[in-house]
C-alpha cells in the first residue's frame, strides 16, 4: 500500500498468528476476515480487543452467516 499516512506493520496467515501479531506490535487498526484457518476472525476480534484496546477493527468479509448478529451481541460496532 502506497499510502502515506498508513504503515502496515503485519501480515497473518491465520487468526493464531493474527493475534500474536497483535500482542506484539499493539497496531492502531487491525483489518481481518470473517473466516479463516485457526480461529474465526469474530473469536480474533473479540481476543484482539483485550489484547489490545486501543486497536480499532475493520471486519471484511463476504459471509453473513448470522456474524453480523454475533458481533453485535458481543458489543461490536456493524456497518455494512
């Protein structure tokens, strides 16, 4: 990305990787899948929040899968 007010500090492969990668680096905007290998990216987000508070989310996905509702049972902002 040729942005030049964001930096990308990380890449996962997976949500275990994803969240290690939270710990450590403590990103201002964390952007994740719904579904992926490991552990959902709801499960990541949810973990990611008490990780890292201050990390703000960007869920992109083409699943609805009642996620939408999930997410928002979990205190999650939804926009679509």
């Amino acid at each position: 990305m040729l942005e030049a007010d964001f930096k990308v500090v990380g890449d996962a492969g997976d949500g275990p990787e994803g969240l290690k990668l939270v710990k450590n680096l403590k990103p201002n905007i964390l952007i994740t899948d719904l579904k992926m290998d490991g552990m959902d990216g709801l499960e990541v987000v949810l973990r990611a929040k008490k990780i890292s508070p201050n990390t703000r989310t960007i869920i992109l996905s083409m699943y609805d899968d009642g996620y939408v509702s999930k997410a928002l049972g979990n205190g999650l902002e939804v926009m679509s």
